[in-house]
C-alpha cells in the first residue's frame, strides 16, 4: 500500500508521512489550543481568588465549563455526523476557546469568570468532538488505540506546558493579582488563536459513506439519518466505558481547579502548584505516547482497570502531601504515577465506544460520550466545591478519587460476570 492510500474500508492509511500529515496536523492544533486552555484553568481559581471569591464560587466555575458543552454535545456531534469534513468544526472550535480566554481574562466579578467559563468549556468541547471524529473517520480498527493515543497525547503536552507557563506568569507578577492573573488569560487567548492555523491544512477527513435512511434504519436512527442518543448507550458497554471516562475527567478538572486552592492554604506557592499539574500532564504523555506498544502486550479492559483503581490510589496522596512540609517530592511522586495511568484511560474509553457502535455512529457516539463527560462535569466539581467549603480543598479530590475509585470496581465486577 502506498503513503497515500487507503485501506479496503475507505480509512486512510497509517503508513507512511503523507498517509499521516492529517493526524500531525490535528495533533499541533491540540498542542496549542490544549495548553491555552490548561493555562486559563488553574489560572482562573486565583483569579477568582484575587477577585475575593470563596471556594464555592471555584466549584461553580469549573461546573459552568461543562454547562453549554452538556447542553450543545449531542448536537455538535450529530452536526459533525453528516458534515463532509470536521476541519470547519475544530477550527471554530479553536477560535471559540480564544474567545473564552478573552471573556475570563475582562471579568472583574464572579458572574463573569463563570460566563466566560461555559464559553471556554464549549470551544474545548468543539475541538474535542471534531478531532475524535476525524480520528474515527480515517483510523482503520487496527489503528485506532495509536490514533487517539497521539491525540490525547497532545492534550497531556498542553497539559504540561499550561500549568508550567500560568504558574510562572502568576509567580512572575506577584501573585495573585486581578491585574496579574489577567496578563496571564491574555496569553491563553493567544496561544488558542494560534491553534486555528495547523488545523486549517489538515487534509479534508473523508467523505462518509451513505447513511441509511429513518424509514430504513429503524427506530435506531432518527429522521436526519443520526443515531438517537438512546441507540447508542443500549449498545453493550458503552454505558460502563462512559462511566469510566467520565471518573477519569472529573477528576482531572478537580485537580486542576482545588490543587491551587490546597497550595494557597498550606503556603505553597503558584509555582509549584504549576509545576506539579505539569508533571501529571508529563505523566499522562508518556503512557499516551507508549499505548500502541503497550495495547501489543495487554488488553484494553485491563489497563482501563489500572488506569481508574491506580490513579485514585495515587492522587489521593497528593492533598496530604501538599499540605505537610518537606513532602512536595512525594505529591510530585503521587501526580507522576497517577498521570500516567489516567493517561491510558481516556484514548482506552474511546476506543471502546467506538468499537462497540457501527462506524457511521462514531461521531455521534463520541459526542454522547462528551455530553456524559460534561454531566459529570457539571454536577461533581459543584458538589466538590460544597465539600470543600466546610472540609478544606483536599477534601474535593479525594471526592474525585472515590469516583475514580467506584468506577474501576464496576469494571472489576462486570468483567467477573461475564460467561
């Protein structure tokens, strides 16, 4: 087969640097935007610190990030579904987030940062779904573990870089100043602006083949030739594998918005907090970048078990770690280890999902996926922020940790109770 082929199902082929420039193309995309919008978040609790906020006003922050994602998933993933390309909607998707980083870095009031918030949350949204999507497309089934393992991949770059730079941009200025924390959502909306250029030379995704009609798909299908929601989540184990990604992306967001709460408490500074999120970041890069070898010697169902009941085991260290002095090396130990296992879980949870619909559901799918993803986004961090009003911060991750937790025994029984 040639660079530039395809495979006998209409996906493109992996081989080769032609056959790839789409995927590379996407990934630098998601390098940019995915470090902008890991700068603003941890960025944003001191903001909302410096604007005198409490801890409750932290939680519904990080909630509103998921309210118009939970409210616009399903839609955008239909509308992605039946679009020829998914360039226009990872472009958009880019350009909103700038857009959201502009918003937080204007507010002076706690109405604002949570505004600016949702629109920040539904531009990481619009990229996520078009780039699983275009991965969903062109990955033959052999190649989907290596594909959204270097997508998300570079979602742990950005997960890295982000923290490292707000923190030395808060740092550098001062501290925690409304002027301060400004300048640095300033950088954010520049670095996502950037975004938009690799996505817009990824080669076209390819056209779909014809989706069946309502009339001749049955109940399954809706009148506009998409899968309806509930079609999707019947499918066997789709409902587990959202319940998994999910564990594992709230408690990303917990970390991210309530460790900078634990550092300001205990004296640690914005610094360190930074360059401990960046070494989770760094963690979850490594296990990304190694799954397609590590998928050769072990299955999927395994290392999604490691991901969730390992992760919880480890970041549940890292609040009582932060909180005693001499122990940062062993928190930055705690987010090494829980980094890369929560990397291997959310490329494994997508996978799954799509392996377990037909293909021309993929996206939709995927999206149905995201709209989980951002229930649990709107409800835990919301709670979390409740728990952490009367408890302290570190009592929001270990929450988050329980649910990994849960999660990863769930996996564990319904494995065990299969013929």
């Amino acid at each position: 087969m040639s660079a530039g082929g395809t495979s006998g199902d209409g996906a493109a082929s992996p081989a080769g640097p032609r056959g790839l420039a789409w995927l590379w193309a996407l990934v630098a995309g998601a390098v940019l935007t995915q470090t902008a919008l890991n700068l603003a978040r941890p960025v944003t609790s001191y903001h909302l610190l410096a604007l005198g906020a409490s801890d409750v006003a932290v939680g519904l922050a990080t909630a509103a990030y998921a309210l118009l994602p939970l409210l616009g998933a399903l839609w955008l993933g239909r509308v992605t579904d039946r679009a020829p390309s998914a360039v226009p909607v990872v472009a958009a998707g880019a350009l909103v987030l700038a857009a959201g980083g502009a918003g937080l870095a204007l507010a002076r009031n706690v109405a604002g940062v949570v505004a600016a918030s949702a629109v920040l949350g539904l531009g990481h949204l619009a990229f996520t779904i078009a780039g699983q999507a275009a991965i969903a497309r062109r990955a033959a089934a052999a190649r989907l573990d290596a594909g959204f393992g270097w997508f998300t991949a570079a979602y742990s770059v950005g997960q890295m870089l982000g923290p490292l730079l707000g923190g030395r941009l808060v740092a550098g200025g001062g501290g925690a100043a409304p002027e301060v924390t400004a300048a640095a959502l300033w950088w954010s909306v520049g670095i996502a602006a950037a975004g938009v250029v690799p996505v817009l030379i990824t080669p076209q995704a390819r056209r779909r083949p014809p989706r069946p009609s309502a009339n001749d798909a049955g109940p399954a299908v809706s009148r506009a030739g998409t899968p309806r929601a509930g079609a999707i989540l019947a499918r066997p184990g789709v409902r587990s594998a959202m319940g998994a990604s999910l564990a594992l992306l709230v408690v990303l967001d917990i970390l991210t918005a309530f460790l900078p709460l634990v550092g300001e408490r205990h004296g640690v500074g914005a610094g360190w907090v930074g360059v401990l999120l960046a070494l989770r970041g760094a963690g979850s890069l490594v296990s990304r970048a190694l799954l397609p070898v590590v998928r050769r010697r072990f299955s999927r169902e395994l290392l999604l078990r490691i991901a969730l009941l390992v992760s919880a085991a480890a970041l549940a260290v890292v609040p009582s770690a932060v909180a005693r002095p001499g122990l940062l090396p062993l928190a930055g130990a705690a987010m090494v280890v829980g980094g890369l296992t929560l990397g291997l879980g959310q490329p494994l949870t997508m996978s799954l999902i799509s392996d377990a619909v037909p293909r021309s559901w993929r996206s939709t799918a995927l999206a149905v996926r995201l709209m989980g993803n951002r229930l649990g986004q709107v409800v835990l961090p919301a709670a979390a922020g409740l728990v952490a009003a009367p408890l302290g911060p570190g009592a929001a991750v270990w929450c988050a940790c329980g649910v990994l937790a849960v999660s990863g025994v769930e996996r564990v029984v319904r494995d065990r109770r299969r013929p």
